[in-house]
C-alpha cells in the first residue's frame, strides 16, 4: 500500500470507528479499529506525514493520530498539546483524549 492510501484508510477509518463508537456499533467500531491500527504501523514509518494528520479538520482523525504519536518522542509535544484540546469535547470524544492522556503519563 502506498503512502496515499494508507493515509486515506487511516482517515477514512479514524472517521467511522468515531462514527460507530457514537451510534455503538461496535462491530464496526472494532473493524475500523483493526484498519487503524495497520495504517497506523505503517505511517509510524512516516512520522512527518504521520504528523500533518494532527492538524486535520476531523477530531477522530485528530485523536487517533494523537494516540499513537503520544509516544513518539518528535511528535510528543504536539499530540499531547491536540489531545489536550480535544479533552473540552463533549460525549466520548473527550473523554477518550483524556483517557489516551491519562494512559501516556502512566507509561
């Protein structure tokens, strides 16, 4: 897969995972999940365009990127200071930044 798709699945299923995790769909929620997760693999190998995909306009897209790039020690800084924004979010969104905030403190 090229960098472009592998992107593009990143996005797409950072975006229906917080779709199916608001409708609780967690059959699709755990689908997109894996697809995360392999294009996030990936795209660890592309921490600079691994990056860009924290200031992109979609919150889940925002929060996934967050999640992974916390622990990465270039991009640390700017993914917590995202995910820090994303905790003033209501419902889920919010608290699943502080959660993801919470757990790479205790890491």
């Amino acid at each position: 897969m090229d960098k472009s798709s592998t992107v593009d699945q990143f996005v797409l299923s950072s975006i229906k995972h917080g779709e199916a995790t608001n409708k609780g769909d967690h059959k699709e929620a755990n689908k997109s999940y894996k697809k995360i997760h392999k294009s996030a693999v990936n795209l660890l190998k592309e921490i600079e365009t691994f990056t860009l995909l924290l200031r992109h306009e979609n919150p889940y897209v925002r929060l996934w990127s967050g999640s992974y790039l916390v622990r990465v020690d270039n991009a640390k800084d700017e993914a917590v200071t995202v995910l820090n924004n994303l905790t003033s979010e209501p419902g889920l969104l919010g608290f699943n930044a502080k959660m993801v905030l919470q757990e790479s403190v205790n890491k």
